[in-house]
C-alpha cells in the first residue's frame, strides 16, 4: 500500500512477510541463554535468514513459557469507498467482479482486514490475515480467513518453505492484498481467471534464491485445486451456481493423487538499471484439474514486469514513477456434457478447449508530495463458444466473464501520511455483453492501524 523500497530481497519475495515488533514481557536475568537466542531470532528477522558462522549450530528454540520476550505484528486495514455508476446494481455486481472491488451505488466497505505475524522461533515466521466485508446487495457481514502460513527462516542452499493457507503467487496482482493495490479494483483478467477473491488454497511452496548477482528467485507450488477461490481449477459448486466456467454444469471430482492438485512455478528477477529506477520481470505457470469432467485440466500462464524510478533525493518517497503490466492467458479443457434440464430437449455439449486471455498496463506518477495520478487500461478477449442455460444457445458474447471487453481507469489519490489516503477513481466499460458503455466514479478512503507487515516489490 504504501512505498517500501528499502526491503530485503527475502522480505519482497512474499506477498506479505513480517517485521517484528517487540511488545511487552521481562526476561529473568538469570537465563542469558534464552535472550541470545531471541536476539539471533530478531537479526533473522531482519536478514530473513539468520546469519551462522561457518561450523556453528543455531541456536535452541526458545521455549514459550511465562514472562518471556514474544515478538508480533498486529494491525486492521480499513478499505472503504462511496460512488455511483450507470449501471443497475444487480448488473454492478458483474462489472465490478472482484470480490473487494467497489460495487454498490452509495457506500461499500471493501474490506477490513486483520493481520497477525511474528517471529515462532529462529527457524520460522507466521502470519494469518481475517478479512471482513459486508456485501453488497444482502447487507450481510462475510467473514473469511484470507491467509494463514509459516515460512521458514533457516533451511540450507537459499531454500525456503512456505506452507500454510496463501494466496498462489501468481503474476504481481494475485498474491498482493487487495488494500496493497494502486487501483480501487482489481484488473478483469484475474477477475476472469482467477475468480473474485483471487486464487489461493492451502498448500506449500519452494522457493530458491539463486546466487546470482541481481535478485533472482525460482519457486514451485502445490495447493489443493478444488474451493471457492480455486476458480478454474476443481473449484465447488457454489462457484459454479454463481459464475460456471462456459456455461459448463459442475461435476465433483475425488482427489486420487497429487496429479489432482494445483501445481504452480514461477521465475522472477530485478536488477537497478540506475541509480535512480529499477525493474523486475516475471513469468508464471499454473496446470491443474479442472470441475468439468474427468480428464479435463486448465493451464494458465501469464509474464509480468514492473519498472520504478525515484530519484536519489526525494521527500517521503516523492516523486515516483512506476509502470506495471501483466499478461495472462487461461486453456480450459471442458469436457462433453449434456444438458438435461429440459427433459424432453437434452442438449449435448461437445468437448472442447475454451481460451480466454487479456492483461493489464497501469501507470502512476509521484508529482508532488503525498500526490499521486495514474492511468490503467485493461483488456480481455477469447475464444469458444460459452453456453447459455436459459435460452439454450451457444454465445461467448452474452457472457460477462468471458467476452471481449475494455476498460479505461484514471485515478488520483492523497496521502495525509503513510497510514491514509484517499483515492478518486472513474472507470469507463465496454463490453459486447452490455448494451451501452458503462460510467462508474469511486471515491475510496483507507486507514491502517497498528504496524503491517511490508508487501513485495
């Protein structure tokens, strides 16, 4: 959400690692032992690896009991926005697809959300983030654990493990909460692929920070392919009652082996091209199956890069520019089926590989202190033909999540400090599946409190 430009390479490859804070507690002096070693955990902290002499162990774990020194990070992030659209509410809910996306004429809390993280010992860190939203057109309150994960800090070779419940890293957008985002929402393409609320499941993760002169990191994934977030994949029938994939009916399918999960790699590397700007580039890669049919899968690939330039001499991290854009392309195989609701006129489906693919290229300027104006336009297409229930008929372009639309996204935003900030932000649309453009303006403001861990790079 905020600039963090001095962050460690270990601490930008998560989408959210900790800083310890050190709250409250009485060492008894007559155990120094138990201090070293809480001492070489905060210096791991701030390495994201504890430094170890060559041919010296690390040191014990430091036992939880009473009056000990403990190290945590707590905080509430607060999103909220008022606005207006053209559009009618109902069909509001299927431009502004994300699930923390504004989407109501009049006030919408996006998300408050509640973060937990600390140091468990020198050998790991954990964090759990619960968000809370209220929807839109019920007015109920939804409650949902966003992310809850370990990772460690002293495996050999620049390894390290995270396993847990998190978001799939997954391109520049997907792994980043969505308070951390420049934008109000997110783009349509991983709206698309990726569902409302962004792909993540439980799971664990490899990752290799390869010694190389400039950051470079190789990271493998597996999470569980079916849930509400896992939209592509197995995902549930809840998903499909909701937004199904093509059209397609939902048939449950039994994890037989790890070739039923989703599997995920990913490669990335910065390097400063100056003194004063920088970039990184990435590319990714996910393949699972998918809730069609036995032997249907979906493969989703996407490149990604970000390039920033500040200046040596600036005033709170002012000015800044910064240019992002991913890419990000979705086969999704649907089985044969037949549509029996009507059971007099049965429709076959033939099997075939639907394609959806799109991206996303957003700019914003730093003019002036706690100053901000950028520009986004997002794009998506396919191919395949999606199938409509009602009426029977094969048509990708009455289908909201899957003909071609365009969207443009100018907005300015206000930093009072690095805890606030307000963000203005109109969003024109157009898209084969509605009839007219539509016309949204959000007004967003966000508070944070207490101390949040830092977002990757």
């Amino acid at each position: 959400m905020f600039a963090t430009d001095s962050v460690s390479p270990w601490l930008r490859k998560g989408s959210c690692l900790c800083i310890a804070q050190l709250l409250f507690a009485q060492e008894p002096p007559q155990q120094p032992s138990r201090q070293q070693a809480l001492e070489r955990a905060l210096q791991g902290l701030g390495d994201a690896k504890p430094s170890q002499p060559q041919g010296q162990s690390l040191p014990p774990m430091v036992n939880s009991t009473p009056g000990q020194l403990r190290l945590i990070d707590l905080s509430l992030d607060i999103v909220t926005a008022v606005g207006s659209s053209s559009a009618r509410e109902a069909v509001l809910q299927d431009v502004q697809g994300g699930g923390h996306d504004p989407k109501k004429r009049g006030f919408t809390l996006e998300q408050a959300e509640l973060s937990l993280g600390g140091a468990v010992d020198p050998y790991f860190n954990a964090e759990a983030h619960v968000v809370m939203h209220i929807d839109a057109l019920s007015g109920e309150t939804v409650t949902e654990l966003e992310e809850a994960f370990l990772t460690s800090q002293a495996l050999p070779a620049d390894l390290q493990l995270k396993a847990g419940m998190f978001f799939s890293e997954f391109g520049r957008i997907n792994p980043v909460h969505p308070h951390a985002w420049d934008w109000q929402d997110q783009p349509i393409i991983n709206t698309r692929v990726f569902g409302g609320d962004g792909m993540r499941g439980p799971g664990a993760r490899l990752s290799w920070l390869v010694p190389t002169a400039n950051y470079t990191e190789l990271m493998v994934t597996v999470q569980n392919a079916n849930g509400e977030q896992m939209q592509s994949f197995l995902a549930s029938e809840a998903v499909y009652a909701d937004r199904p994939v093509g059209g397609r009916a939902f048939d449950q399918r039994d994890v037989r082996s790890f070739g039923d999960m989703m599997w995920l790699a990913r490669a990335s590397s910065s390097f400063d091209l100056s003194d004063s700007s920088s970039t990184a580039l990435g590319t990714s890669i996910a393949f699972g199956p998918n809730a069609t049919g036995d032997g249907a899968n979906t493969v989703i690939y996407g490149a990604d890069f970000v390039y920033k330039w500040r200046p040596p001499s600036t005033e709170r991290g002012w000015p800044f520019f910064r240019l992002q854009g991913e890419v990000i392309a979705r086969n999704f195989e649907a089985a044969a089926q037949v549509d029996s609701s009507v059971p007099l006129a049965p429709v076959n489906l033939p099997g075939t590989t639907l394609h959806d693919y799109g991206g996303y290229l957003q700019a914003l300027y730093g003019f002036s202190l706690g100053w901000d104006a950028g520009l986004r336009g997002d794009w998506v297409n396919g191919s395949g033909q999606s199938y409509d229930r009602g009426t029977q008929t094969f048509s990708r372009g009455g289908d909201m999540f899957r003909a071609e639309r365009f969207r443009l996204s100018p907005m300015i935003e206000y930093h009072p400090s690095e805890f606030s900030r307000f963000r203005l932000q109109y969003n024109y649309d157009n898209t084969d599946a509605l009839g007219d453009p539509v016309h949204s303006v959000w007004l967003g403001f966000e508070v944070l409190i207490g101390k949040h861990p830092p977002h990757k790079y």
